[in-house]
C-alpha cells in the first residue's frame, strides 16, 4: 500500500518554500495530495482553480519526474473531515519558526482530538526559505518589490499579471 500524506494550505500565493516542502515530502512519502484551502471569510488574490494551477505548472517545471505522485486538489470546512473522504491519515504541516510551531501544535491536537486517526508531520523549511510566506509575497509584490527568487517563475509570471509594478525587475 502506497504511503501518502496530504500537504494543506492556502498557497496563496505558492512561495518556494512550499516547493521545498512538496520535493522534500515525496523523499518520505509515495504519493502527495496538495489540498488547497478554499476559505470563504478570506478574499485571496488568485482563486482557488488559479493556485492550483500554479501549483501543478511549478511541479512540472521543477520537477517533472515527481509530477505523477502528486494530486492538486481543495477542499472546504474541516481538514478532518477532509482527511477522513481521502481516507489519508497522514498530514504535512511545513514550520518556519518558533511561532509557527505553537500554532501549529495547538491545530494538530485540535485535529487530534476530533478524529483519533489524524497523524500530523512537521517539516523545518530550508533555511533558504524561513523567512518567506505568501502574506509577505503578496504584500511586497502589491508595492512593487522584487519577489523573483521567493516564488517559482510560472507564481512570479502570476503576481505581475496583477501587480504591473513588478515588470521593472525584469
């Protein structure tokens, strides 16, 4: 039976630390499902069809060869409820710091708590990538910064379709 885990988050928008994380999670596991967050209190940048779409084409322009042992998907409501339809008891959850970690913990035994099934794995985020999340990315391309090296180029292309700003960093 094939080992796989479910990868979840907003990805809004896929930074390279996400990218590190997905390469990385297929050294531990035989099959990844990407599950995209679809929050409706939140307003994203790119909806839900887009982010997996830049997903998918990062993976395939990285990585090709680990293209097929990864399912984009998203989902709604509870992760366990979620866990339990994919029937994968297992969830990767990337850290970047201290406080992602008590965030973190505290989801994962609420996770616990509600599904006894629900097993969580932690993975550090490169040191290249510590620093990197899609809030900062969107916040820094919207005024104009340089963001190329913190997204995948196809999640670059993305952002200056919206942020125009960003094409004087060719």
């Amino acid at each position: 039976m094939p080992r796989r885990a479910i990868y979840p988050g907003s990805f809004d928008p896929l930074t390279n630390g996400h990218l590190s994380i997905i390469h990385r999670a297929l050294r531990l596991v035989d099959e990844l499902v990407v599950a995209v967050v679809g929050n409706p209190k939140k307003a994203p940048l790119f909806p839900v069809d887009e982010r997996k779409a830049l997903i998918r084409g990062a993976i395939e322009a990285s990585a090709p060869e680990l293209a097929s042992r990864v399912e984009i998907d998203h989902f709604e409501g509870l992760l366990v409820d979620y866990r339990a339809k994919k029937g994968i008891p297992t969830i990767l959850r990337g850290l970047r710091a201290v406080s992602d970690f008590e965030y973190e913990f505290q989801m994962a035994n609420m996770n616990r708590k509600l599904d006894a099934e629900f097993d969580t794995i932690f993975m550090m985020t490169g040191e290249d990538y510590y620093f990197i999340s899609s809030q900062l990315v969107r916040e820094v391309a919207a005024l104009g910064g340089d963001v190329r090296g913190l997204v995948p180029p196809n999640v670059f292309a993305a952002l200056a379709a919206r942020f125009p700003l960003l094409l004087r960093h060719k």
